[in-house]
C-alpha cells in the first residue's frame, strides 16, 4: 500500500516526459508537412491541385480577389494525407506546406475545411 506513494514520489524528482505545449514548441524534421499556405495573387486556377490529389479532399471555389472572381483550392484538411502531390504540380508553386501543426486542433469537424482566404 505504501509502494504507490514511494513510486510517486520517485516521479517527481524524474525530468518530464512531455513539452509545455504551446509555450514550447517540439522541434520538427525538414520533411515534416503539416497546414498549407496559399499565396492567391499568384494562383492561376489551374485546378491541377485538385485533380492530383488522391483524397479529393481539394475543391476549386470562386473567391473574389483583386482581379475579379477566381477559383481557387478550398481543403478538407480532415481527410488529407499531407503527401504534397498538391504542393509538388503546382505550377507557380504557390500552394505549399508548413511545418505550424498548431491550427490543426479543433473540437468542430467543420473547421478543418479551409477557404483558400484563410489558407494565406
């Protein structure tokens, strides 16, 4: 009965397992892909995301910009698999991946479905 209280005890001395999310941030690999950020003054609407990607998880929707109405990627994050295949045809590379896993929290389903607006 008194082994529980030594062993917890014991822990305290321990240094922790775990980081002080979100204060610290755990350092990440440079193959690490996690939200994606779109830079719509360069964005042509070629679709090419949308075809290449093997969730269909990318949608082109009309977003009005500067130079009138054009469609742009609309991501269903919740079924992405962060392979890239979007980030690698894009022809003006202007859809591409960051390592900010911060965004990717959510208690409500229909917040993993980003407008390109908030993909900038």
């Amino acid at each position: 009965m008194l082994r529980p209280v030594l062993e917890t005890v014991k822990a305290l001395g321990r240094e922790r397992f775990t980081i002080e999310y979100p204060e610290e941030k755990e350092s990440l690999p440079d193959s690490y892909r996690s939200m994606f950020k779109l830079d719509m003054s360069t964005c042509i609407s070629c679709t090419a995301c949308a075809i290449i990607c093997p969730n269909k998880t990318i949608t082109m929707v009309e977003t009005p910009t500067d130079k009138g109405i054009k469609k742009m990627p609309e991501i269903g994050i919740e079924r992405c698999l962060f392979c890239a295949l979007c980030a690698e045809v894009c022809p003006p590379k202007c859809l591409t991946l960051t390592k900010d896993y911060g965004v990717l929290e959510s208690y409500d389903k229909r917040e993993f479905i980003k407008r390109p607006e908030e993909l900038e």
